[in-house]
C-alpha cells in the first residue's frame, strides 16, 4: 500500500497501529531480555520502523520520509541482538 501511494494517510495509520504493527518485535525483545513485562516502548516503535522502511526499500521503494511517516534513527541500539537482525533480514532476501 505504501509502495503504490494508495493511503490517504500513513501516518495516522502508524499512530493508530504501530502497537499492533510491532507486536513481533516486542515479543522478542521480551524473550531476548527474559522479561514478559516489559512494554512498547520508542526502541520497539523504531525497530519496526526499521523493519517496515527495509522491506519497502527491497520492494524497490523508497524511504519512510517519502510518505510522511516517522524517519527510523538506525544509529539507535536495537532492541534485538545484530544476529537476529541479520537472520530477519536474510529472510526478508529469500
């Protein structure tokens, strides 16, 4: 949707979904920190910024900026180790 410009506004969709549009990416930061209570946070809204400006970048798109949606900061410390980041992305290539 994103890549073909058919949304009149991403940006109250990501306000209005970014809990459920992360939820993956909490799950294992929880399990990652061995800690089931921990929350959304910015790390995890960035996380999956990050994870949603790459899969669009690899459709041949281009940045989230473009669409008026929150810019991720990739200079930020993840929340999850750079392996996993690595698996994730290798997936993301199959």
């Amino acid at each position: 949707m994103l890549r073909t410009y058919s949304m009149s506004s991403p940006e109250q969709l990501w306000m209005d979904h970014k809990e459920n549009l992360s939820e993956d990416i909490l799950l294992q930061a929880r399990i990652q920190q061995k800690n089931m209570d921990l929350d959304y946070c910015d790390a995890i809204f960035n996380r999956a910024l990050i994870d949603i400006e790459d899969k669009i970048i690899l459709m041949g798109g281009s940045d989230l900026k473009s669409f008026g949606l929150p810019q991720p900061n990739r200079n930020r410390d993840s929340v999850l180790p750079s392996e996993e980041r690595t698996e994730r992305n290798y997936a993301l290539i199959k």
